[in-house]
C-alpha cells in the first residue's frame, strides 16, 4: 500500500479541512468520487495535469487506511 501521508494533507485553511492532494485544492473526496462516477485514472489525469497517478494511488489507499481504522474501533 502507498504511503499516502507523502501525497495527503490535511490543512484546515483549504476545503474546510477535509484531505487533500498537497499543493492543490483537489480533494481526496474529488479523486474518488471521479473515479467511482467511471473517470478512468488517464482521463482525470488529463482534465487536472497537476495531480499524477502515484497521488491517485494515494487517495485510494487514504480510503483504504480510513475504512480499515473504522472497521477496527467498532
């Protein structure tokens, strides 16, 4: 699994909190939502050139690591 905390922030100043890719206003929460909705990784690649697919990679596993801590403090 990708180490998501080298692609991840969290900055209370940019998008009300919630993580997102650093050095952009693109949301972790964008990133899956395009590619739930069918984007494939190429084509938003292509619509937003400053994100690449290792950042992808790093949402995918930010969700992965989110799910896996909520599933174990139940």
């Amino acid at each position: 699994m990708i180490q998501f905390n080298k692609y991840i922030e969290l900055n209370t100043e940019k998008r009300f909190g919630r993580p997102i890719i650093k050095g952009t206003r693109i949301s972790v929460y964008d990133v899956l939502s395009w590619l739930s909705n069918g984007m494939t990784r190429k084509e938003i690649i292509t619509d937003y050139p400053e994100i690449n697919e290792n950042q992808i990679n790093a949402c995918l596993s930010f969700a992965a690591n989110k799910e896996q801590r909520h599933l174990y403090a139940s």
